[in-house]
C-alpha cells in the first residue's frame, strides 16, 4: 500500500484521494500498484455504486508521471529477479488507465488545478470529468523527449479539428472553458463546490435510475457556464497548419500564416525534441482510427523504445532536475532525424508487448 495515495469507501462512494502534495501528485509505481486492486475490489462489490478520484494539496490533481524516477532508473543495475523501472512503470500505468477505460461504473474525476500528462490518463478515460475554474492542462512531453501516452493517442485526436495535434506536438497549456470546448471535461463546478458535489454523491438516492443516470443528473445540478474557450480563437489557424502530416509541413505552414500566434508557436516547437515531434506526429496519425486497445499497444512500445534514446535523459535533465531549460537534443534537427528510425520505435518488442486485460462486459 502506498502512502502517496488514500483509498476509502465513503456509503456508495470509492473515493481515490492523491496524496503526493510536495510533487504535486505526480503518480509513482506504489501509488500504481495500490489504486489498481482497488477499483477491481469496488467494481465487484454490489454497494458501491461509482468511484471518484481527486487531488491532494490544493494545487494539482496529478501533474503526471513520475518520468524523473523512471530517468534515474535507466542507469542503475536491475536487482535479480526484477525488471527495469521503465518496463514495470509504463506496464502498470497502462493497466491502470485501461481498467479505468473500461470500468463498469461511473469513474468520476475531479480535476481542480493542474492536470498533465499521467494526470488525463488518470481523468480522460473515466466516464465523468468534472473541471474547476482553476484547472490548467496540458499534454508536455515532446518537451522531455517523450510522447503523449497515457492514451493520448485515442484522445488528442477526437478533439475537434486539429486541435490534438497541436496540444501533442507544442505542449500548450489550456484551461477549464478549453477543456469543456475540447471535450476533456464533461461538467465545469466552481472550486468552492466540490466538497459540497463530493457529499452529494454520497448521499444521493442511487435507486433512481442507473448509476451513470444518477451520476449525471446529479453533476449537471451543481455544472456552470465555463465561459469561451481561449484555444476557439487559433481554430482556423490550427486547422491550416497543423493538418499536415510531416512536421516539417507544420513549419511550413506556420511561417506562411505570418500571424504573431503562427510565430510563437513555431518558436515553441523550435525548443522541442525533434525526435519526439516526428514520433509523435506518426503516433497520432497511425492511431488516430483505431480503438484505444489497440493504441495502448503501440504506446506501450514507444514508450520503452524512446526511454531508451539521449533525448528522454536530456528532457528531464533540462526540464525537471537541472531545469535550465536548455536541452541538447540529439539528433539536433528535425532533418536529421530519419524516417527508418521513426518507424523502428514502432516495431513490436520481442517477449515485451502490453496486453490489456479483456474489457469487461
């Protein structure tokens, strides 16, 4: 059991509270392996009736994964008997995010405050994402020399447009009246109301109809009007720039856009690995018509083939543990990066594939 993460049955209610504060809940392997068992115990047993998940600490929901343990992993000898960090971590992470996928009741996030990379595999996946004023999400790994996991690539592109495409590739940050607009959150509450929201599920009359009918019926009582979406404004330019299907393409079409949004946003992608915008491009194309079983697969094999590669270490070198913010990518261009190399992180891993669990009926 971890003590990064508390796990209580309040009447109808699992209730999954991170407790990593300090590292704004960024969910580590212990946390993994004690949330996991439990939504197998609560979807078996007839009372509890949904699952609600929350952030800790006033801050965050789950700033993502714990990539920095992972990093420092990579170096170290692998105790007998055990696996590397980076087999057993991404393996464990995926599971929890496909049970969460597939759960048979209502899986309700409260996402209040910051949301990153494992924090929507946590959320995006469950059937009901309540989003709060103070949300700021993001998807920032081409940052770190990483892709977006957890799913991302079933998700970033059912946002409308190309909207995905650009949140995968620049790491942009987003926030609540974006969130509903996209269709990451399903309901916005104001901060002030979740305990008040969290009671009220609690003591709802569960014998009212199903548990998702209850579930929603009662969230849309307390849901406000987020307001317009910030992101909304860039649409048409999104939709012209990032519909191409190299990045180089991309570039292209910003520099012609010639809009100060169009600028930025090509400085933004000037600063990121050039391997992890060429791979995640390919992902969220190749994934893009394909069901989420299948995508946790190929996530699964880019997820141990780029931990591998310079730029994962450098990423969280820059980003996380120097934090000068200055990688040395490697490769340095997007024109030396080839694309034999980004077809072989897609290659299946002998003895070494993820296998999701069968959906339950």
């Amino acid at each position: 059991m971890s003590h990064d993460v508390v796990l209580e049955t309040r009447g109808p209610i699992g209730l999954v509270t991170l407790e990593r504060p300090r590292a704004l809940n960024a969910l580590d392997l212990g946390m993994i392996r004690a949330i996991h068992p439990q939504l197998e115990a609560w979807a078996r047993e007839p009372s509890v009736k949904a699952v609600v998940i929350r952030g800790a600490g006033g801050k965050a929901f789950c700033a993502g994964g714990d990539v920095r343990a992972v990093a420092a992993s990579l170096d170290a000898p692998v105790p007998e008997g055990q696996s590397p960090l980076a087999r057993e971590y991404f393996r464990g992470e995926y599971a929890l995010n496909h049970r969460i996928h597939h759960f048979e009741k209502p899986f309700i996030a409260l996402v209040d405050g910051i949301s990153m990379g494992g924090g929507l595999g946590l959320s995006m996946h469950g059937s009901h994402r309540v989003v709060t004023e103070r949300l700021m999400f993001a998807m920032p790994e081409t940052a770190i020399g990483f892709f977006p996991d957890v799913g991302g690539g079933w998700f970033l592109p059912r946002f409308p447009g190309a909207m995905g495409t650009y949140l995968g590739l620049t790491g942009t940050r987003a926030n609540a009246a974006d969130a509903m607009w996209l269709g990451y959150g399903t309901h916005h509450v104001e901060h002030s109301r979740l305990e008040a929201l969290l009671e009220a599920l609690v003591s709802a009359d569960w014998n009212t109809g199903t548990a998702h009918e209850v579930t929603t019926r009662l969230l849309a009582s307390f849901a406000t009007d987020a307001g317009p979406a910030p992101l909304r404004a860039h649409q048409a330019g999104v939709d012209r720039c990032f519909a191409a299907d190299r990045v180089e393409d991309i570039l292209s079409a910003l520099a012609a856009e010639g809009t100060e949004w169009a600028e930025a946003t090509r400085a933004t992608l000037a600063r990121m690995s050039p391997t992890s915008l060429k791979v995640t491009l390919r992902q969220l194309r190749r994934c893009r018509p394909l069901p989420y079983d299948e995508v946790v697969r190929i996530e699964y094999r880019l997820s141990q083939t780029l931990t591998v590669l310079p730029d994962f270490r450098e990423g969280i070198r820059a980003v996380l543990v120097d934090k000068d913010q200055r990688p040395r990518w490697n490769p340095a261009t997007l024109a030396e990066v080839r694309d034999a190399d980004v077809e072989a992180c897609f290659a299946p891993r002998a003895e070494d594939e993820f296998v999701p669990s069968p959906a339950r009926p």
